[in-house]
C-alpha cells in the first residue's frame, strides 16, 4: 500500500536526521571529554577520534530504539497537524492497519539493535579497554601536548614541551619538575628525544644541551648543574592486561555461562531488540491526536512513558545483579505489563476514545 510505503520512508528518513542530531551533540560532549584526558596527558591526541568512534558504537543499542521512538511521533505527528491521518481515516484505513509498516521497521531497525546489542556493543567495549590499557602501558610521554603543562600519573611531577619537531622525533624547549626523596628538581633543556633502554626495557627521556636544579628552596645545598645529556626516567615499561568488564563479554559466553551475573547480562541484551515494538506501539498511539488540540500533553506523555520504561528495565536489571529478583521472569514481566499498556492505548485510539478513561458526571435527576 502507497501509505505504508510513505510511511517507512519518512519515518527512516526522520530516524536518519534524528539520530545524526543525537549523535552529533554525543559526539560534542563526549569529544571535549576525551580532550580533556587529553590534555592531562592519559592519553595522546591522536587517539581521541578512536575512542569516540568506539564509545559511540558501544551506546549505538540505547540510542536507535530512541530514535526510531521519536520519529514515530514526529511523523505521525505532522500527519495528524496536516489533516492526513483525517484523509485516511475518512478512506476506511483505520489506526490498526500502520502496524503492517511498523512490523516492517521492526525488522529493519530490531535487527540492526540486536546486531548492535549482541556483538557490536560488547566488541566496542574490548576494543576500548585493550586501546586504554596500552595508552597506560605506553609512557607518559605519549600524552603530552605541546604548549600545554601536562602532569604525570602520579602526581609527582610536571612535563611542559613548547614544540615538537615530527620529522627530527625531537621534543623542543622542554621543562620537567620533579619530586623524589623529599627533594625538588627542576629541568632544563633546548631539545630532548625518548630513549628504551635495550637491557631493561625501561623508557627515558634524555634532555640535551640543559640545566638541572635540584634541592628545596631556602635550603643551602641547592645544586646547579649544566649537562649537555640528562636521562630522565620516564616510567618502567611493565606491561599489564586489560580487564574486560562485564558489558565487554563475547555474547556467546555470556549466553552459555550459569553465573548469575552472566545470565542477568544475557536478559539485558536481548531487552534492547525486544523493547522495540513496545515503543513502536506507544508512538503510534500518543501520535494520533486530535488535529484542533495542542500535541504538547500527549508528547509529554510520550517521553515520560519511554524514561519510566526504560529506568524501569535499568532498576529491574539491578536488582536481578543484586538478587532480589530471579534473573529473566521479573524483566519480562516489565516488558509484558508496558505491551499491554501500549495494546491498551492503541485499542482506545482506535475506537476513537481518550487514552484514559474517564468519568462522564451523572445527569440530574
């Protein structure tokens, strides 16, 4: 049918827009974030596109049902504001027929979320944890940004490179301050270049051409030593592994594992593809409003029903962690309760009656 067909078109072409704003105002916040660590030095620029990549993927099953929520709403909505819902009403195609084109969306989309839910997520999280552990394993160097006072990792010292000459591999016009043993030193140098020690393996900074200040201020025996090569240590290189939590897991494992907190983790996945329809339906009931009545309290309705129904299933999914509920009945229990509650709405629109119930006052007698 043409009205099925315009509607996964538009309500596609709305979830494109929708989402590219989403994920544009994710990315923005997430990317002055990873600046941020940047710039404190956990870890170098270069890898701030990586791990925004990466931790976009791992909340890419949150944001679509989302998504195709609100564009369900905003479709139908303008249907509705322009009379179109009043056309095909007056032609017989009734509320219930558009569950045809959702089924189809669900399809689409559920398969895309589930995709995302079962592998993509989980595989963004191992990726993310293993580029992390080796930005901790790499030196601390790495995340230093020229022009920029960067701390070290322990708090014991401070690292300042006004320049960095790429093709040379040499730092220009370094400082470095330091503490150890109760004493302070600060150092000098024109330029300075990384240094792994082949017996050791232990990674240094050597400074050249410099002046080394050593002692506490207003004590007498403050040194002061010119060197044309200083060797700073710059942290011994022992590596360590990534631990993967919880939310990283293979599905696959997680699946086959009787762990209480593995078979909860299994539940939770499958959740994000099976709220789907329930969403679906919602919007197609809180989206079919009278053309002459404002659209803001059935909206306002609409997104109040999607953070109970998600802060829902989050608290369920906690207390399953927490054994205080069996893992997998009490979760679908919230599942069925809203897909009754949606059936529910649908069914009133349907007919042509108010969301809810309510009391018409006695005539007088």
């Amino acid at each position: 049918m043409i009205i099925h067909r315009a509607l996964i078109r538009e309500v596609l072409r709305t979830s494109g827009a929708v989402t590219l704003v989403m994920l544009s105002i994710f990315m923005a916040v997430r990317f002055v974030g990873f600046l941020h660590q940047a710039a404190d030095g956990y870890i170098p620029v270069n890898s701030v596109l990586i791990l925004l990549l990466l931790k976009l993927v791992t909340y890419m099953d949150v944001i679509l049902p989302l998504m195709l929520y609100v564009a369900i709403l905003m479709v139908l909505g303008r249907w509705n504001r322009d009379n179109e819902m009043t056309v095909i009403a007056a032609c017989g195609i009734g509320l219930g027929s558009f569950l045809k084109p959702l089924l189809v969306l669900f399809v689409v989309v559920g398969s895309l979320v589930a995709t995302f839910s079962l592998y993509l997520s989980p595989l963004a999280v191992r990726v993310a944890e293993n580029v992390e552990q080796e930005f901790v394993n790499r030196s601390e160097m790495s995340g230093i940004v020229p022009g920029v006072f960067t701390e070290t990792r322990r708090g014991r010292g401070v690292y300042f490179v006004e320049s960095f000459d790429a093709e040379a591999d040499r730092y220009r016009k370094i400082f470095v301050y330091g503490s150890a043993f109760d004493r302070e030193g600060v150092v000098v140098a024109e330029s300075g270049y990384r240094y792994v020690d082949p017996e050791s393996n232990d990674e240094f900074l050597v400074l050249q051409n410099g002046t080394r200040y050593e002692g506490n201020p207003g004590e007498p025996d403050y040194r002061i030593v010119e060197f044309e090569a200083y060797a700073v240590r710059i942290r011994d290189r022992g590596r360590t592994a990534a631990v993967i939590p919880l939310k990283g897991m293979r599905t696959r494992e997680v699946f086959a594992s009787n762990n209480r907190m593995m078979v909860t983790e299994w539940y939770w996945r499958l959740s994000k593809p099976m709220s789907l329809p329930v969403l679906m339906i919602f919007a197609l009931a809180l989206s079919n409003v009278n053309a002459r009545r404002s659209r803001l309290p059935n909206m306002l309705m609409a997104f109040l029903i999607y953070f109970l129904y998600t802060n829902l299933v989050g608290f369920t999914v906690a207390a399953m962690k927490q054994q205080s509920i069996e893992p997998g009945w009490g979760l679908w229990w919230v599942h069925g309760g809203f897909f009754v509650v949606a059936a529910y709405f649908l069914y009133r629109r349907h007919v042509n009656k108010s969301l809810i119930p309510v009391m018409q006052p006695r005539p007088a007698h």
